[in-house]
DNA sequence: GGGTGTGAAAGCCTTCACAGCA
DNA sequence: TGCTGTGAAGGCTTTCACACCC
C-alpha cells in the first residue's frame, strides 16, 4: 500500500523557506528571553503573526497557549528540521571573482557549512590559494566530493559551463546545487537546486522602478 | 475617481520575476532565428508551455497562432517592459568579500545597471580602489546618489549597518534596494525590496537533502 | 496542421477569525 | 485574560484544454 507508512506532515516549501528567517530571529534573542509570542517573532522577520503561527504548527504543537513559545526549545527543533545538527561541507567549483569572495567569506563555515574544496578548470587557477584552500582541477571533482564527504556544491562558473559542472556534481553523489551561474541549470528529481541570479533581480527591480516612473 | 485611469493590464508578481529569463533565452537564440515557439521558450527557460504563453499574454499579443513569436519584436517589447531602454546607475555600499567582488564583476555594466559609486564606513576602506571606482565614505551617500543619478542601492555590509543603510538610501531618493546582508529590512510602500541571503538558501538545501536521508 | 490566447479548474499560500487551553 | 492552533475563506499561480486564427 503506497502512502501506508506513518506519514510525517509534509512542510510546504514555502514555509520551509521562512525557517530560516525565524531561526536567526530566534538567535538574536537575549538570551534571558524564555519564552516569544507569534507577534515577536513575526515583527522580527517581516511577517504575519498568523504566517508564523501556521508555519511552526507544521513542525508540531511547540507553543503554549497564553504564553508563546519556549525559546531554546524551538530553536532545537528548528536545527533539527534544517539539518543543523552537523555540517554540510560545500564544494565551490568555479574560483572568478565570486567564487574567491565567498571562499574568502567565512561565514559560511560559522552556520555549518564549511567550505571543503575548491575547483577550478582553468590551469592558471589551479593551486592559487583562497581562504586557506588550494584550488583543485576539475578533473578531481569526484574524488574531492568523495574524499570530504561534499554535500552541496555551490557553482560560479560562467554560464556556459554551468550544466555541465552541475551534471559532473550530481554524478559524484552531489544532490544539492546552489547556481549562481546566470543560465538555466536543470537537475532530476531527487536533486534541489536553489539559484541566484544577479542580473535577474537586478532587471525585476527595474521592472518595478519603471512602473512607478510612469 | 480612483482607478479611473485607463488601467494598464497589471502583470503578476510570478511572472514579472520569469521575464528576464525569457529574455536571456531570446538572446541565446541565434541570429538567424526569426520566430520561436512557446515551446521552445519552455525549454530553454525550464518552464512549461502554458505558463510561457501566459505570462507573454501579459505583455500584449504578440504571437501568430500556427507560427509563434516574432523574436526581434519579442525582445523589443521585453526589454521595454524590463525597463531596460536605458541605463539604471547602481551603487554599492559595503566595500567587503561581497561587495568588492560585485564592483569587479563587471557583469553588471554590460547589462545595463553600470555600478557608478563604491560606499563603506571603514575610512581604511574609504579611499581604496575596485574596479576603477575610488571607495566614498559613507556621509557622502546622498550626494553620490544625486550626482550619478543613482536608481538601485545593493548593500553589502554586515547585517547590523544594514537597516541604516537601507534608511539612508531611501532618504536620499532610491527606491530599488537589493540587500545581501542576513538579516531582515523593512522598507516603507513604493519601495522595491530583493534579498539575496546566502546562508538561507544553504539551510534551505540542507533541509531538502536532510529530508531525503531520513 | 500548428501554435497562440484564454476561460475554467485545480492547487498552493496567505489571511481571517475564533475555539480552546494555560 | 492572553495567545496558540487551525478550519475556512480568499487570493494568487499553475495547469489544462480547446476555440480560434494563420
């Protein structure tokens, strides 16, 4: 019987995107604060008191009504649903301009994300030092994945080498890509991929900026 | 009368944010290519047919039926809607990893948003150079947005200065702000608001992988 | 025949409003 | 009394399916 297994309540997408947002808002908390209302911790993000309220009620019945919710018991939960409960290396392949600042960024190993390796296919850049990592070839993605047990591969190629760096991450067992890569990246199911695209945010302000010019 | 005016068809949310990448894909097709079909755009964009069809509708008919959109005409219309008959002068406030990697993108001229002034409050930053652009001290943010005429502010600072810095730039008349700091900024009616925030999109990865394993 | 343009259906997300519990 | 948890309503987005035109 398919859909006969005890059937953990399916989180949508849309509030799994907020988690996030309401766990830094949770950390920047005093850390005398005990217990936080909907209504806190929605001014603290940007939402609805009622968004708030549905979105923690699909990770269970964590408040107390009349009271709020206990603090340090929410951000538990939270990890654990994010998977902050151990690190996620992450492989940067494509060392340009982008690519060495966020090598360079360090905030990413601080949140659980520490950044493993570094990839490049350009012999110039290879063996170039960011962040203290030597740059590997292309060559050796798979080890490199293989070797520090990578779990998300961040890509900032150019456009044109960006399908196939993320096909080459998901054959070596990658299934989470985040592009930065300005160009359509496709994946199979089973594989999430989240993508920033600059010049597309830039051009949506735009289209924007000019509607209220006219 | 309120709402009186002719009411220009309003384009929805969802489909202002595909357009750019409708016209990404029209310029990648090759020179000699005179009319392309909403299948085609589905495939190259990732998106499927209907929804291509849909989201053009938006913009007027500009589809012959039996043989599909007239590329040239397409683009043209595009890129007025997008705003994108002219330039939209960026300056970046926060001279750090970030925003020092941004100034030397270059990717940013070439589409139409020439990044024109470099900000930072650190006076060991105010004075260095990205990117051909000298970095300008903080105080003289509303006169650098005046003289070039800025239209879209990206800040890249730490999430503490980030609220100011989006007050300050609203103040001094720009009313596009992308924000990559990590943390929440509220802005008031009539002005555009992006965030691209890096350690969300990781923790939103690790939740997607994490469900996978269990 | 081929492919657009669009009502209508379906699905998803947000917001309301209030029952219910501490 | 105060604040959570949640059905129900409403709004937005996607998808379907087909009339219509080249």
């Amino acid at each position: 019987m398919s859909d006969g297994e005890k059937e953990v309540k399916r989180i949508p997408d849309a509030t799994v995107a907020r988690l996030p947002i309401y766990l830094r808002s949770l950390l920047e908390l005093s850390a005398d604060t005990l217990t936080v209302s909907s209504e806190q911790l929605a001014d603290s993000a940007g939402v609805n008191a009622a968004k708030v309220r549905k979105d923690l009620s699909y990770l269970g019945s964590y408040g107390t009504r009349g009271v709020g919710y206990d603090v340090e018991y929410l951000q538990s939960q939270m990890r654990r649903a994010l998977g902050l409960t151990h690190d996620w290396p992450v492989v940067i392949v494509g060392i340009g301009n982008l690519g060495a600042a966020l090598a360079n960024y360090g905030g990413f190993g601080d949140r659980g994300y520490p950044v493993a390796a570094l990839v490049d296919a350009d012999p110039d850049v290879v063996g170039t030092e960011y962040g203290g990592l030597v740059v590997q070839p292309a060559s050796s993605l798979a080890d490199v994945v293989r070797e520090h047990g990578i779990g998300i591969g961040v890509i900032t190629t150019p456009a044109a080498a960006a399908q196939d760096v993320a096909d080459a991450l998901i054959e070596a067992g990658v299934n989470s890509i985040l592009n930065f890569a300005p160009t359509v990246v496709t994946v199979p199911d089973g594989v999430s991929l989240r993508k920033v695209d600059l010049a597309v945010e830039m051009q949506i302000l735009s289209f924007y900026q000019q509607r209220r010019e006219s």
